[in-house]
C-alpha cells in the first residue's frame, strides 16, 4: 500500500494540475527544480515551493 502524500506532493499536483487548465495543453509536463521557472520544449519547470508555505 502506497503511503500518504505530503502536504508539498498535494500541492506540487494541485499546481501541475491548475497549469495544464491554464494552458490548455493536458499534455503539458510540469517538473519542480532549482533552475525554474522556463518553459523549454513542453515541459514547464517552476521553483520548488517553500517548505513552509504559511512563512512570510
């Protein structure tokens, strides 16, 4: 059995999910790094979120 999400996993898939709305393109593929934001041959790379997304 899988184990629960992290809050940051829900909210890393709520994001993919909002920018594919967004964008109109459900094929679109969204990945998390230090070197993002950019859109580069179909793949939307955003900054990882904070960690404690309640801070300042």
């Amino acid at each position: 059995m899988a184990a629960p999400d992290t809050p940051a996993e829900t909210f890393k898939r709520a994001l993919g999910h909002a920018a594919r709305a967004l964008a109109e393109q459900p094929e679109l593929e969204v990945a998390f790094g230090s070197d993002g934001p950019r859109l580069s041959n179909g793949v939307l790379t955003l900054p990882h979120p904070p960690r404690d997304p309640s801070g300042p």
